[in-house]
C-alpha cells in the first residue's frame, strides 16, 4: 500500500470519528443554551478569575485573593475566548466545553483505531461509547476544569504512542507539552510526569544516549510551567497548593466511593442490586481470561506491551487518587474526580473482552466477526448510558443545575438583594454561600464562621473562641440560604448564640441579618 492510499485509508476511518465528536458537541450546547454552563464554587472561582484575567486585574477569585487552590490554565482559557469574543466567562463557558467534549470524543476516537488494528465497527462502537458516556457527559455540562484537562490526559495517550512509533525529538517536545498543559489544568496532572518517565523507561526503546536525552528534555518542558506556577503559590501563600486538610475518610471508604462509581458506569441498577450475580459474571469472566492467558502467554506479553502505556495511565492516576484522597480532604470520590480515566478504562475493557472472544472462538470465529459481535453486544449495552446521558441533558436543559438552575434564579434572598442593595451597603457581609452572592447578585462576602476545615475533621474554631472573635466589624451583616447545607460551616442557630443577631427581613429561601458581636 503506498502513502497516498494508506492515507485515505485513514482519512476513511477518521471521518465517522470527526462526525461523531461534531454529533456528540451539539447536545451539549443545546442542555446548556437555556440555563448556561451548571455553576458550583469551583465554576465561580474559574468564571471570576477569567473575568479578573481578561480585565487585566490579575489571577484572583471572587473575594480578591489569589488563585492557589487551582491551577491558572481553565480560567486562562476562558478569559482568551471571553476577552476575543467580547463576552463574558460565564456566557461562554457551556460553549467552550461543548467544544472540548467533542474533541475529548475525537481523541478517544483516534485511541480506538489505533488500538483495534484499524477495525472501523469496533472504534465507531468504542467512540459512541464515550459521546454518551455517565461520567463525561455530567462533567462537560458543568463549568468545570475537567473536561480540558481530560483532552489533555487523551492528547497525553495519543502522543505517546507517536512517540513510541518515531522516538524523535519532536514527538517528544510535543508529549511534554500536553503534559505541561495538563498539569497547569490539574494538580493531579503531574501524575502524567511520573507515568511518561516510567512509560519512556518500560516501552521505548531508543538507546540509552537517546533515552536520556529524552527524559531530560520531558522533566524539564512538563515540569517547568507548573513548578514556577507552585513557586508562585508559595511566595504568595506559604503553601504550594493552598491550605491543605487531612481527610474524613478511610482508604476503605474511598475504595468502596471509587468501586461503586465505577459499577455505576458500567452496569445497570436493577443488576447492581444482584451482588451475586455481579461477582459470578466476573468470576466467568477471570476465569476465561486465565485460560486464554495460560494458553497463548506470548500473545499475552504482547498484549500487555501494547496497551502498557494505558494500562500505566490508568492504575498511577486511580493509586494516586486512592492515596491523596485519603490523606488530604476534598470532594468525595465520584464521576467527577474519576472522570479523567474514562476512556482508558472503557478502551482496556473493550479490548480484553475482544482478546477474551478471540481466545474463545478462534477454532471457528475470525477477529474481525470477533470485533463485529463485541460491536453488536456493545451497541446493546449502549442503552443503558445513553438513558443516563439523555436524562442528564434533559435535566440540564429543562431546570439547569448548581447556581445556574431555576431554583437559584427564583431565590427571593438573591432578588432582594439585587433590589435593596442599600439595606446593606454599609455592612461587612458575611454568607454561607458567598459565591452564590457573587455570580447572582454580584456581591463580595466573606464566608461564614468555618467550624472544621472542608470535608476534615480538623476544628478550625470552637465556640468560645468565636464568641470572641466573630464578627469582627463594627457593622456586618449575615445573608443565610436554607437550601445550602455545609456540615464544615457553624448552623445558623449556632451563630445566634455566640453573636447578637438580628433578622433584617426572612425570605422563602433564606434570610438577612445584622449581626454584632456579644
């Protein structure tokens, strides 16, 4: 085949891929045309940065202070197209991430071609998979960071294996790079240092001057941009990441979050309640892989040298997870946080299950009918993602979620205060949900009295001291959302009895006070 044909052979094959990333954009774009982008905290840290960025002020949040908690890259990004668009980060965002999650679709796309030996029905299939995927569709919805830093985890992937075909100079400049970008998009990218430095070690073979050349090259460009980004945060702040909590939960907790998201991915409810059955398809499912493993190693080993790099990937980013979310407090593990393994999950998944068929029915079965039944059997199993997925964006289109859903935009609290903003103009204000203040009323308040550190055990004050300390303005106000519940924050009865605190007006949803202290 000469090169002419070999690339039609793979602008044929890329097509449907380019028409299923355009496909699977859209229905982002519409959930979010009515609503926006959904917003929690993060998305307002993210929106109030890009609108400090493209307005010059800097690289601070809502309340003034610097960005630490987060790397710079999303809100970046946000205000490049806000500032050229001549909009606002929060008009563009649904848009922006629409567009991402058809390239995050594209890039599995090119992952599933590659790793199926060109079987156009396999990758098709394998890529559907992913535009109605759980987990991608519920982080895209989200004015999140997720969804950048996923593109960069693929673009890490693809680039890789571009490297293990050349090892060239290039192709490594290019792989530090999406690695860099990765990590100024996530904390949790650096992983992607340590698993290109053991993937370069274990699956490349160019010599050793070469290699060493290489890993030289790749720690310096993909750890520079975020080293001098944590430098930054420690002249600032002290911390290299921002202030940092030990966790609430227990290594088995985490691992029975992360197990449960995953099933949930995968497997339907009405299975997932038969626990029995659940552990008897994988015990079958061990078991053939055993077999074929003990009969053919060979192709095992090759197997295994093949999809290293993924597999590498996949078990770094979930270990490390596991460790810091159990030594460290954030966000309990969910579709969010595991996110970003997705589809080097779904891609090994699919992959063995064809070795496993293979194995099975050599004797009268080719691979390619192999890939077209393992096809057949996935589109069927599509059914229950796309259910979720579609439930999602309707969800989203129909109410709108976080900050930007209808409950939120019918808050009696928030119309107050977007109307009597003299009532307290002259207050420090004080608020369970002062982001909620600033990207629906756009107000600047401080957050309200923090009994332990976010999702930590660790006391941050008790009431004594409190009663002492808190407010420490001569003339503040509290603005109270009942439909927030924030465990790490005092209650509103617990702040009555150490301050002296008085209703200015109750709403359906909440309630202002003006508050001094004891």
């Amino acid at each position: 085949m000469n090169l002419g044909s070999r690339a039609l052979v793979s602008m044929r094959n890329t097509l449907p891929i380019t028409i299923l990333s355009i496909m699977g954009a859209i229905p982002i774009l519409l959930a979010t045309k009515n609503y926006g982008a959904g917003l929690t905290p993060d998305s307002v840290g993210y929106i109030a940065t890009a609108r400090h960025i493209a307005s010059g002020i800097g690289v601070v949040t809502y309340d003034g202070a610097p960005l630490i908690d987060q790397p710079p890259l999303y809100p970046v990004l946000l205000a490049t197209v806000a500032y050229f668009s001549r909009t606002d980060p929060r008009s563009i965002a649904n848009i922006v991430n629409a567009v991402l999650f058809g390239l995050i679709v594209y890039l599995a796309g090119l992952l599933f071609l590659k790793f199926s030996q060109s079987s156009v029905a396999f990758a098709l299939v394998g890529t559907t998979s992913i535009t109605v995927s759980i987990p991608l569709v519920a982080v895209s919805l989200m004015a999140w960071s997720e969804p950048l830093f996923i593109c960069f985890v693929l673009l890490y992937v693809v680039l890789f294996e571009s490297y293990r075909a050349k090892v060239d100079t290039r192709s490594m400049v290019l792989l530090s790079l999406s690695v860099a970008l990765a990590c100024l998009t996530r904390y949790i990218g650096v992983i992607l240092i340590l698993t290109g430095i053991l993937g370069i070690l274990a699956f490349c073979r160019p010599n050793l001057r070469a290699r060493i050349g290489h890993l030289v090259l790749f720690v310096s460009i993909s750890a520079l941009p975020i080293g001098m980004w944590i430098m930054r945060n420690y002249v600032i702040s002290g911390t290299l990441f921002g202030p940092r909590a030990s966790s609430i939960h227990s290594l088995s907790q985490n691992l029975s979050f992360m197990f449960n998201t995953l099933v949930n991915w995968y497997v339907p409810g009405r299975i997932r309640e038969h626990r029995s059955m659940l552990m008897l398809t994988g015990a079958i499912a061990g078991f053939l892989a055993g077999l074929s493993a003990r009969e053919k190693w060979s192709k095992v080993t090759s197997f295994l040298s093949e999809v290293g790099p993924v597999v590498l990937l996949t078990v770094a980013y979930v270990g490390f997870l596991l460790v810091s979310s159990t030594n460290t407090a954030y966000d309990e593990i969910g579709d969010r946080l595991l996110s970003p393994v997705f589809v080097p999950i779904t891609l090994l998944l699919l992959l063995i299950a064809a070795k496993i068929l293979t194995s099975v029915t050599n004797q009268w079965m080719s691979p390619k009918r192999v890939h077209i039944l393992l096809a057949a059997a996935t589109v069927l199993w599509l059914v229950y993602p796309t259910r979720a997925a579609v439930s999602s964006i309707v969800n989203a289109m129909t109410r709108g979620q976080g900050y930007s859903s209808e409950s939120w935009r019918r808050s009696q609290t928030i119309e107050y205060l977007r109307q009597n903003r003299t009532v307290i103009s002259e207050c420090a204000i004080y608020s369970n949900a002062p982001d909620a203040l600033y990207i629906l009323a756009h107000l600047t308040a401080k957050w309200s009295p923090a009994k332990t550190r976010y999702n930590s055990p660790e006391i941050v004050v008790d009431m004594s001291t409190l009663r002492a300390s808190w407010p420490r303005e001569s003339k503040s106000c509290l603005v109270w959302f009942d439909n927030i519940e924030r465990k790490y924050l005092y209650s509103l009865d617990e702040l009555r009895r150490v301050s002296n605190m008085q209703p200015i007006i109750r709403t359906k949803d909440g309630g202002i006070y003006s508050v001094a202290r004891e």
